[in-house]
C-alpha cells in the first residue's frame, strides 16, 4: 500500500482532474517532454500528443524511454513509412507502474503482482491532390492491467493540418480518444474523455525557430488548456527546445521562486547525424519533480 500510495497519487494530481483514466495524458517521447506538452503538429511516430495528419515524410524507426517520479518507467517503438501515397505508421507504447506486494483482508501476503498500460496503434495520413491539406486517422488498443483486474478500450483519432508554405505555417484541428471500453473489470469512476485539439505552428523567418501553440478543449472541462513550445534548429544537427503551458497556474506550490518559474515547463536538446537522431528532454512540475526521456530514431 505504501508503494501504491504514490503512484496514485502522482497520475492524480500531475495530470488532468476527474478523468477516469489519466494514463492517456502521460508523455511518451523526448519532444513532447522538450515542448512542454506542445507540438501537436510535430511529426513523431511514437508521440501520444500528436495531430493524426502529421507523419514524417520518410521512413523512420524511433525508440525512447520515459522516466517518471515513483520510479514509474514508459518505453515506447514506433515505425512510418510511406505507404499508397500518404504515409503509414505503428506504434506501441507501454507504461509498467512497478511491482506491488499484494495482501488479503486479513493482511497476509498473497505474492507480487505488477501493475501496466499497454497501447498499440496504427495510423495513416494523406495530402489532398489539390489543396495543402493533410488528413489522417489512427486506431488504438488499449489494455490497463492490475493484479488480476483488467480495463480494454479501442479508440480512434482523426485530424487535418493546412499548411500556408507562405507564411511557412500550419494550422490543425483533430479529436481525440473517440471509442468505447469493453470486457474486463472496470476499476475506476470515469469515463475515456474526448479532446478537441486546435494547433498552430510557425517557421520564423530570421530565427532558426519554429513555433507551436496547441490549445486543448475536453469534454466537461470549463477551461481548455493551452500549450507553447520552440524548436531551435541549430548549426551541426543541434536542437534546442522549450515549452510551458497554463498548467504553469495549476502546477504553482508558491514554495519558492525558482520552482513558481519552472514549474510546468520542459526543456530538450536533440542532435541529428546522418539518418540518426538522438534527443533527450525533461519537463519539472510545480512540486520541484520532473520526468526525463530519451529517444534515438533511425531514418531507413
């Protein structure tokens, strides 16, 4: 109980209030870590924060591993390619919780168990023949695992991103976790939420810099959230990236100044060689704890 507590109480707090399954907000690759949240029009085969529409145009293998507080762990392998003229991608994505002493009413040990979240996804995206407009959709599987308790779903995603090549900018809109949960024993109160995702994103033109804002509406909550992240394109392969959000508000303990500062906020560096790319990011809460990721992709 001692090692479930915080568990609990991390995926409670950090992430969205009164959803029934917090899980799906959690991060799974480096950019995502980097942007603070942001990015949804950032191309990523492994990223759970992301417009269907977007894909990297090439063929792309990316592995990364997440490490959350309570020495909570997420490893995650995606793979796109083209395919029928757009572009195909796979992914999966896991979330293992830990090992958990278990006990009977009567306190007495009844074994280890383990405790995790599974998804695995397929996608694909297409360009429009005569506009600058790309559409996609994905579908996943997701399996919630603890003890002998087991909660299933299938979902859907669907997206669109217009791209102005004169304003070097993009513009998306895309709604996500629309499905249902079946078979298994549902553990919690709740429900899978749908979210509604307008996002943005702008190349500067005299800084090596491209800008994201994605602002998310879900269901039954009053305010949607908004996120603002930058990609700085460096000299030799080298990227920098930054993002915070209005989380930064919800997130703030007023314990000190420079946690009030960098609460909410993610910091990444990322350096690409050839076809491979290694990048690492971290993102620190309100509370002083941070999350800290990183991914290797392979161009094939």
């Amino acid at each position: 109980m001692k090692k479930l507590f915080p568990v609990s109480l991390f995926l409670i707090s950090c992430l969205i209030a009164e959803t029934g399954f917090p899980a799906f907000d959690v991060f799974s690759s480096s950019a995502e870590l980097g942007l603070g949240g942001a990015g949804f029009l950032n191309p990523s085969p492994i990223s759970a924060k992301i417009n269907p529409a977007v894909a990297d145009s090439g063929r792309l293998f990316s592995t990364s591993i997440i490490r959350f507080p309570a020495s909570i762990t997420s490893q995650n392998a995606g793979l796109s390619l083209p395919w029928k003229s757009g572009v195909g991608s796979i992914s999966v994505r896991h979330i293992s919780y830990g090992t958990f002493e278990g006990y009977d009413s009567d306190f007495q040990s009844t074994g280890t168990y383990q405790s995790g979240d599974t998804w695995l996804k397929v996608g694909f995206a297409k360009p429009m023949s005569r506009l600058p407009i790309r559409y996609g959709t994905t579908a996943q599987y997701f399996s919630s695992t603890l003890k002998e308790h087991q909660i299933k779903a299938l979902l859907f995603s669907f997206g669109s991103v217009l791209t102005l090549h004169r304003f070097r900018a993009k513009f998306g809109v895309s709604f996500h976790q629309v499905g249902k949960m079946f078979g298994g024993e549902i553990l919690a109160n709740g429900s899978i939420k749908t979210k509604t995702v307008l996002s943005g994103s702008k190349q500067l033109i005299h800084l090596p810099l491209t800008l994201f804002l994605d602002t998310i509406f879900e269901k039954n909550t009053a305010e949607p959230e908004v996120f603002l992240g930058g990609n700085f394109k460096l000299k030799n392969g080298l990227q920098i990236r930054w993002g915070t959000s209005s989380r930064k508000l919800d997130h703030n303990t007023k314990q000190d100044f420079l946690r009030s500062t960098l609460g909410a906020s993610g910091f990444g560096i990322g350096f690409i060689s050839g076809a491979t790319s290694i990048n690492y990011g971290t993102f620190i809460f309100g509370s002083g704890a941070s999350v800290h990721g990183l991914d290797i992709g392979i161009k094939f």
